[in-house]
C-alpha cells in the first residue's frame, strides 16, 4: 500500500535547482537539449556552472536557446558554458561525427542524457540508414555496456571518466 500512495502523493524532492551543488567542472551532453525537458535541465546546469552540450538536428534552434539560457540567468559570474553539438539521431554518419566533434573538444564527458528522440514511431519508420524503428532506440553517442554491441569511438581513457553506463537498445549495429 505505501507504494501506491508514494505514486499518487510523492514525496518533495531531495534534490532541486534551488541546492543543486556547484557542477563547474563537470561536462554534460543533453539530447534534445533544445526543448521540453532537456532544455529545463541544460537552463539549471548552466546555472549552476556546468559546461553544457546541446546535441540536437538544429543548429539555428540551438544557438536560439542558447542564447535564452544566457540571458535569464541573473548572476553570470557562477553560470557555466553552452556549446551547440550537432546531431540527428535519425542518421548514424552523424553520430560517428559527433563523437568525433565532442573528442576534439573535451578529454572527459561526467554525465550523458539522451533525452531526444520519438517515444512511437510509425511501424514502417526507417532512418537514413535503413534501420527500421531507428527512433525508438536510445543512441549511446557510440558507446554501450557491451564492446561487441556498437562502435567504440571513444579511447579507453575517455572511456574511463564516463559516470553513467549506457546501454544500446535496438538493433546491433556493425561499421
């Protein structure tokens, strides 16, 4: 019974933008980081000082909210870095050059959300690689929990300072 109450009255929350501790240092990738969720999550990072990578397919979108971002913040000498990374998850060659773009940038990436994608594509859908239902798989930018699973862009030591296990969840993929 507790169970069920907790999901019908959950309780406040733990932690919140209001005591989220200093992130300057930490790198962050936010898929879809241009609206809805994604784009509340990169506003209270950036706050709280944490270089932010806003993957998405528009770059014009992103450098808009970007700029947004920058300016509903009140204090800037505590706000963190935004960079636009692109990205179109509905293409694989993409991914591979996003991987690329963020390796010439950053030696580390702390925390990945792939917060982008469709939640139920069509049947029939196929991205521009001819994977059906391409949408509908959360894309690791090139890693996974399993080295035979997906391409390892990434060294090994890049691979190192990553916080949070991703999974490939889908088809296999083979480059």
């Amino acid at each position: 019974m507790g169970v069920a109450w907790s999901q019908f009255y959950p309780p406040s929350p733990t932690l919140t933008e209001r005591n989220l501790p200093n992130q300057k240092g930490k790198v962050f990738i936010i898929t879809g980081g241009a609206s809805g969720i994604g784009l509340e999550l990169a506003t209270i990072l950036y706050q709280a000082g944490g270089k932010i990578y806003i993957a998405g397919r528009s770059r014009v979108t992103a450098l808009q909210k970007i700029e947004a971002i920058k300016s509903s913040v009140r204090d800037a000498s505590s706000a963190g870095q935004l960079e636009y990374l692109p990205l179109d998850l509905s293409d694989l060659n993409t991914v591979k050059a996003s991987v690329a773009s963020f390796k010439s940038k950053e030696s580390k990436l702390d925390v990945l959300w792939n917060n982008a994608g469709v939640s139920l594509p069509p049947p029939s859908a196929v991205s521009r690689n001819k994977v059906m239902n391409f949408k509908s798989a959360p894309i690791a930018l090139g890693l996974s929990s399993s080295p035979n699973s997906f391409f390892h862009p990434f060294d090994p030591p890049l691979r190192a300072h990553l916080r949070v296990p991703c999974v490939l969840y889908g088809p296999v993929l083979r480059w």
